[in-house]
C-alpha cells in the first residue's frame, strides 16, 4: 500500500474529544475546519456520529477503552463494536493505548519492556492477530502510541526497541505484510515549548507575544532545530549523548520518526503514515495571564501565543513536515473549549483560518528508504544561508578541528556534524550553507556526495593536512569576521 492511497481528509488539525461517552460537537469540529476527531468510546456512543463527520471531510478514529486492559486479546465484545463503527465507514483504528504506562495494566503488574515473555510478546502477538482483523475488513490498524516519558521502565525507546525487535525475531513476514496493507503509527506529540519562530531577518527567537502564526520562521523540527543541536550536537530521535542515549522524541514528528527509522533497520520498510492521536503545545493556557515554559532554552508559551503557534504547528504539518506525518489530534475538547474563559485563542485562530492540505506523495510502505531521505532537503541560498553545518568528513581527525578552531566555533556556533543524514531534515523553505572539513584524499569524493544528494546546500571546502594549517585558516576567518571562504 502506498502513502497516498490511505483515505482521509488531507486536513492535519485535529481534536481529541473530551472523554467517553460525551459526544463531539459538531458546531465546534465544522467551524473550526478539523480534519481528524479522536474518539475514545465505552461502546457505539458515536456510530451516529460518523455520518456527519464523514460529510464534512472530518476523518474519525476510534479506540475502545476498557480498563487496566494490559495486553489481553480483543473479545468478542470489542470486535463488535469495532466492527459497526467499521461499517459507518471508519477506517482507522487503534488498540492499545500507552502501554509503557502501568496504570494501562491490571494492578500488580510491571510492565518492564525487558520481560518478553510476559510483557512483549503477548501485547505483540494480540495486537498482531488485531491488526489483522481490521485489515481484512479493508481498515486501518494502530501500532500502539507510546507514553513519550525516559527512564526506566516507561523509556520510550527501551519499549520501542523492545516490541519492534520481538517482531522482527518471532513475527517477520507477518508485521511485512501489516506494514503493506494498511498499518499506520499512533504517537503522543505534547511537544511543550519545544518550538520556535525566529525573528525577521535573524536566526533569534522571538519573545512569545511577537509570534505570528502567518508569518515565517517556525521551528517544529525538535530535536533537529538550531536550539537543540546547540545544545546536544548530534542529538537525533534514536540516538544520543549519555543522558538520552534513545535520543529525544518530544518533537511534532519525533516518535513517528523513531518508530519508522526502526521499521527501515529491521524490515526494510519506507513510509507509514503518523497521527498523533494525542498532542499539542502543553499546558493549555487557561487565562490571559498563563505562561508556561517548561525547557528553559526554549521561548515560554503565553495566552495569546499559543493560538498562534497552534494554527502554526498544523500549517508546518502540511507544509514542511515529513510526508509521513498526517496531523495531530490535539488533547482536548473541554480544555479547548470550556475553560475559565471559555474557548482559548487557538481555537478562534482556527475558526478564522481555513486550514493548509497536505499533499501526499506515493511512496511505497516497503520502500527500503530511509525515513529521512523523503525530506526535500533546504532550498536555495538567498545572500546568507539560514543554516550553518559543519562537517567533519570521514577519516577527518576531529582534534584538529576542536584544538584548533575554538575561536571560529565560539564566534559562529556552527552545528558540528560528522553524518550527513542530518541535512535531510531541514525543511525545503530554509537554506544551509556547510562547512566541510576533510583531508585531501576525501576532499573531492565528500563534497560530491553532498551536492549529488542536495544541490541547494552553499559548500564550502577546507582541506587541510595538518591541525596547524586548519587553526591558521580558521584563525583568520574569526579575524575577518568571515564565517564562509
């Protein structure tokens, strides 16, 4: 099955709705132009529903809740009402939900991602014979959202490794054929203030009440973005330095990435759509004088802020996010709408707004392609890049640079990589320009490879046979105020 042959509204907004058995308001999902509506339900509460959120190209998902299910099988009580909600026409579906969390598990169990024979391969195989039920009925099944939490037990991608290497080890050909029928990845994206939008005619964050959510220089891209490289060079959704050493997930495309990065090593696979079933920027303001910033290199979110990076967030979605990432059902209905003041400024935002669409390449579910090679890679150079890479080329001894180009790092901070995979997620509307490093035998083969792969980036070669010689060169550049030769 390829990206583009799955069935929804092309629309990235989203709603989770605010508990079972309340139902959605279809004044507020219409006006405010959703294209996804969560529902969790006890039964068929909302199979009445589905019609109109049908005729209004607002795609419904719909997960049964039940209690402390752990990784019990579906009965026939569940298959049933999946079954009728089918038959309104729902196609997507999930199961389980969190299970890194204990209170998903009866009491008394510990769900540590190290016990297979207890914990994985049960939640596994049930899902499995799950996924495949909804498949025959010509629907979509969920690979479980996980908890995005580190440490531990509930670690993120502890549990991601875990499940995904279970069924590459005991169930290959089967999760294949899921991955090529119809499978899609639930994640949980509350991205807190893990963004930003810059300043006009600077790479600076602006302060919270200067953003604009129709103007440029939004940042989604955590843990890819200028502030967090900085701060973590390197740093990726699967690997990273001593403390995360999963890498970090709390982005809009995070978890969907990590999962399909796992999906390429171990099955070969290429692009599975992502919904976030649960997100958004949180806390939700309550009050014209909220504020929150919950990581400190980042700018703090306010009242009036929020609504604008909200709309912000879903237009990157269509715009600049991977093709893989479908949208985010924001967590929820009452907290949007029912506050102290009633409904918050995103969702004004969104009334006034008609929403973005996303266009969605056919890309095949088994491609055997790098999840990160779908990005379109930076744009052309306009007078000065946006971004600044620098790249120590293979075999490159990276004291050089480090012993003799303190200055010229101190002075213009590039993001110092040594994997140009990273260049594949910068967005199409930002620019790089890349400083390589290399000794001469790698010189010609390295800056090949970039420009073969992405023409648009601004290289610029320094090939050096000695740290001494890097250090005078780069000495002068501090000297000149020339960050590029």
């Amino acid at each position: 099955m390829r990206l583009d042959e799955y069935q929804w509204s092309r629309n990235p907004r989203g709603l989770h709705n605010k508990a079972a058995p309340f139902r959605m308001d279809q004044g507020r999902m219409v006006s405010a132009h959703y294209g996804w509506a969560k529902m969790v339900a006890i039964g068929g509460e909302y199979l009445d529903d589905i019609p109109w959120m049908l005729a209004n190209n607002i795609t419904p998902i719909v997960r049964i809740f039940r209690h402390n299910f752990g990784a019990a099988p579906a009965d026939g009580g569940l298959i049933g009402f999946w079954r009728s909600y089918a038959d309104r026409g729902v196609k997507w579906f999930e199961f389980y939900n969190e299970p890194n969390l204990g209170n998903e598990w009866p009491n008394g169990v510990v769900q540590d991602y190290r016990n297979r024979d207890q914990i994985i391969a049960p939640l596994m195989d049930n899902w499995l014979s799950w996924a495949e039920m909804i498949i025959s009925w010509g629907c979509y099944p969920a690979f479980p959202a996980l908890a995005e939490a580190y440490g531990d037990i509930v670690d993120v991608g502890g549990w991601l490794d875990a499940m995904m290497t279970y069924l590459a080890e005991r169930q290959y050909d089967r999760f294949r054929a899921v991955m090529n029928n119809g499978l899609w990845v639930a994640t949980h994206p509350y991205i807190y203030n893990h963004f930003y939008q810059e300043q006009a005619g600077s790479s600076e964050p602006r302060p919270p009440d200067l953003e604009n959510a129709y103007e440029g220089g939004w940042h989604f891209e955590y843990p890819y973005d200028p502030i967090m490289q900085s701060h973590r060079p390197g740093i990726t959704t699967v690997s990273g330095d001593a403390e995360y050493p999963h890498g970090d997930v709390i982005g809009v495309a995070g978890s969907g990435e990590a999962f399909l990065l796992k999906a390429y090593e171990l099955f070969g696979g290429g692009a599975i759509p992502v919904v976030g079933t649960e997100g958004g920027i949180i806390p939700v303001p309550n009050g014209p004088g909220s504020y929150q910033q919950t990581d400190n290199r980042y700018p703090g979110v306010s009242w009036n802020s929020h609504g604008h990076a909200t709309l912000a967030m879903f237009n990157w979605i269509a715009n600049v996010a991977p093709p893989w990432m479908f949208g985010i059902t924001l967590w929820k209905e009452n907290d949007y709408y029912e506050g102290p003041n009633g409904s918050i400024p995103a969702v004004q935002m969104m009334q006034q707004t008609p929403p973005q669409y996303k266009t969605v390449p056919a890309l095949a579910a088994l491609g055997n392609v790098n999840p990160g090679a779908f990005s379109s890679g930076p744009g052309p150079v306009h007078a000065t890049p946006d971004y600044h890479f620098l790249m120590l080329a293979a075999g490159f001894n990276a004291d050089w640079f480090f012993n003799g180009g303190s200055s010229y790092y101190e002075k213009f901070r590039p993001t110092v990589i040594t994997n140009a995979d990273y260049i594949a997620n910068l967005p199409y509307q930002r620019s790089l320009g890349l400083t390589i490093l290399a000794t001469e035998d790698m010189a010609d083969y390295t800056k090949n490879q970039i420009t073969q792969r992405w023409g648009n980036v601004q290289v610029d070669l320094i090939t050096v046979k000695s740290e001494e010689r890097l250090a005078a060169i780069l000495r002068q550049r501090v000297k000149d105020d020339k960050r590029f030769g």
